[in-house]
C-alpha cells in the first residue's frame, strides 16, 4: 500500500479526463508531454489506437474547436478513483456522464493508467473507454 494515495489521486484528478481538460493540453507539444512513449487506447468501440494516431486526431479537434465539448456540454466524472496496481503504475476508474451521442444522453466508464509519481509527475500509459448500457 502506498502512504501518499490521497495526493496521487488528487494529482491525477485535475488531469482527468486528460484529452477534454484544455488547460493542461490545448496543444500537441502539451500532450506529447503528458503521454508515455508507450501510449495507446482501445476506444468506446472497441478500436486500437496508438499515441500517434491519438496525437494527430486530438491535435485536429484542438484545432476546430475553442472550447472542448466536454464544458459547452457539463460533462461530469462519477466515481473518480485511483488505485496503486503496483511499482510506479496507478489506474484511474471513473465515469463520463453527459454525452450526447444521436440525441441520447451517453456514459461511458473509463480507465486510465498513469505511470510516474509526485515529483517527477506522471505520464498516461493508457486509456479505454467503454460504452455502458
């Protein structure tokens, strides 16, 4: 058990959801930052993405949007948590509640694993989103 669980999870928070929170990453030089070297993503549909293919369609969506859907629309994160899978490794788990996907209001719960700690910081290793029903 790691003794400072509360400040890795506090630290983590204010990063998640990583790619909608723009004053952390508004840009792809603040992603490529933010992101492990061994980053990928399997995504709500069940697609395999690597940290290229995310960097270039973030960097896109930067582009054509001012503010991030997540704020225009009050997304929220249900059930935020962090736990210590082992070493220098912590899994975020949360839910994202207030999509509108076709007219309907979507959550998905997502999982994030982070690698690093307090004084270097962390970078994300991973992330999934999965489409609750």
């Amino acid at each position: 058990m790691i003794d400072n669980i509360d400040e890795v999870k506090a630290f983590i928070r204010n990063r998640e959801p990583i790619f909608h929170n723009r004053e952390l990453t508004n840009t792809r030089e603040d992603l490529d930052q933010e992101m492990h070297q061994d980053f990928w993503e399997i995504s709500a549909s069940g697609k395999f993405y690597t940290r290229d293919f995310v960097l270039d369609y973030l960097e896109q969506r930067y582009e054509d949007n001012d503010v991030d859907v997540m704020i225009k629309e009050n997304w929220q994160l249900i059930d935020f948590n962090v736990s210590h899978l082992a070493g220098d490794v912590f899994m975020a788990s949360y839910i994202l509640d207030g999509q509108i996907v076709d007219g309907q209001n979507r959550q998905t719960r997502r999982t994030t694993l982070w690698k690093g700690n307090l004084i270097d910081g962390f970078k994300i290793l991973y992330h999934q989103g999965t489409i609750m029903q």
